[in-house]
C-alpha cells in the first residue's frame, strides 16, 4: 500500500494536470482547435492517465475529475497564450517541490517524464503561441 504522502504527491500532480487540460479545453471551445492548444491537450490528457495508472498500482482510488467544465478561457488568444505559459511554469515549479519527496522509483519516473515535457515541450510552444500572437497585435 502506498504512503499517504505519495498518495498527495500524486493526487496533487493529477489535479495540475486536469486543471490544465480543463483550461486548454476552454481555450479549443472559444477559439476552435488552434495550436498548440489542441496538440498539448492530448499531452495533458496522457499525462493524467500516467498518474492515474501509478494510483492504481499503488491500490489508491482515481477520483473524479473535478475541473470538467469549470474553467472559462480568457477573453483573447493572446491572453490563453500567457496564461498557459504561466500555468506550464507553476506546473514545472510544482514538480520541482513534489520530485524529491518522491521513493518510489516508477511514481519518480513518471513524475520527471511529465515535468521534462512541460519544460521542454510545452513551455516553448506556450512561448511561442504567445510572441506569434503579439505579432499580430502590432501588424
């Protein structure tokens, strides 16, 4: 059975992950399928699923999801685009605290794939949705 502690660390982990699929959801919804909205959704989509498998591994209960249809998207693109950036930088920062409380080898694992595509995959995209999407307010 799994510590309580890695049971939060995990349940913490899957909530960031829902919340930004429920908000890059909103996005799509508002907008249409721009990218790297409707790509990175996917990601999210997959990332909870790996939370959701080590929780069953461990005998841990996956809860409902509680972001479905509770987020609104901002007012502009331009305004996704930032907060997205901003929600992918507090997603690494979270992982950051969690990673080291981390024993379990396979939850650690995950847990480092799901922060390194953040980083290097999301982050950048988020980055540039937001400098192409400033380019057009200045045309």
């Amino acid at each position: 059975m799994a510590s309580i502690e890695l049971a939060k660390i995990l349940l913490d982990a899957l909530d960031d992950e829902r919340k930004a699929e429920a908000s890059y959801a909103a996005v799509i919804d508002k907008f249409g399928p721009v990218r790297p909205f409707s790509n990175i959704i996917e990601a999210e989509q997959r990332h909870a699923s790996a939370l959701e498998r080590q929780l069953r591994r461990l005998g841990l209960t996956v809860p409902p999801n509680p972001w479905t249809g509770k987020v609104s998207a901002p007012a502009t693109l331009k305004e996704a685009c930032e907060s997205a950036v901003e929600g992918e930088i507090e997603n690494i920062a979270l992982y950051d605290r969690l990673i080291p409380m981390i024993d379990d080898p396979a939850a650690r694992q995950v847990m480092e794939n799901l922060q390194a595509a953040s980083r290097e995959r999301h982050l950048p995209a988020f980055k540039r949705c937001l400098e192409r999407e400033q380019d057009r307010g200045r045309v």
